[in-house]
C-alpha cells in the first residue's frame, strides 16, 4: 500500500481500483478492500462516477508508515514467537521465554521506527532518487509490476 499511495500522491486525478490492481498484479475487489482501511482512517477518500477513483485525502506528512499499516489491518509485526501462551510441551514454554522479551524490545524499535517515517519522507527519498538517476521509469499505474510470489 505504501507503494500505491506514493504513485496516487503523484496522479493530478483519482487512480481506479482497476488501474490500481493491474499495477499491483492482484484483483480491484482486494484492492478495494484494502483501501477502506485508509478510507476509515481519513487518508485517503474514494470519488464515484467518471473520472472517480481513489486519491490522498491528507497532506503526506501527517500520515506515517506505522498509521499505514494499522489502517490496513497490517498482519502481526514478526512472523516468529509464541503462537500459545500457555502450551503443554515443556520444549515451546522453553523457547517462548528465550524469545519474548527480545521479541517485545524489537518491535518497540519496529514500531517507533515506523511512527517516524511519514510518506512525505518516503516521497523526498524517491523524488531525490530520481534526480540522482536522470528521470524515473517507475511503474505508472498502466505498466504493472512484477508478481511477487508469498
């Protein structure tokens, strides 16, 4: 999602959530699922009829990546950790405990990290880039990107 809100902080217009898949590789009805978390949160508003679709809705640097994820529903910060708290093998009560306290202090540092970066920081670092680079051939939202498998 941050990717997509980078390229609709660039779009004069409303993007679809047909042109907004196809950059994506995915399906406008995930899309659309997807974005009514950031509708709900006030980021971004959604505009019906022709010429409608999804756009920003706030100035970028009030919007961090730590508020992107929690609008989206983001998944679980770490992959990795206690999936019980209380579990019958002596074995996975031996390993959660060597793991959540250093688990709990990383994501505390995830999470600050994430509150710090806004999208407008992100935007800077990307119109900087392509300074440097002469131009930029990002993907617009009629060239999609490449499918990455899970």
């Amino acid at each position: 999602m941050l990717h997509v809100l980078l390229h609709m902080a660039r779009h004069e217009r409303p993007m679809t959530s047909e042109a907004i898949a196809g950059m994506l590789g995915t399906n406008p009805v995930v899309v659309r699922r997807t974005m009514a978390g950031l509708r709900e949160a006030g980021y971004v508003r959604s505009d019906k009829g022709h010429g409608g679709g999804w756009a920003i809705a706030v100035p970028l640097d009030t919007v961090s990546l730590l508020d992107v994820h929690r609008a989206v529903g983001g998944p679980r910060l770490f992959a990795i950790g206690n999936d019980r708290a209380n579990p019958d093998c002596a074995v996975e009560k031996v390993v959660n405990a060597a793991i959540e306290g250093a688990l709990r202090e990383a994501e505390a540092q995830l999470i600050a990290r994430l509150g710090a970066v806004s999208l407008a920081e992100l935007a800077r670092s990307f119109d900087a880039r392509c300074r440097e680079a002469g131009g930029c051939d990002a993907p617009g939202p009629t060239a999609p990107l490449p499918r990455r498998d899970p």
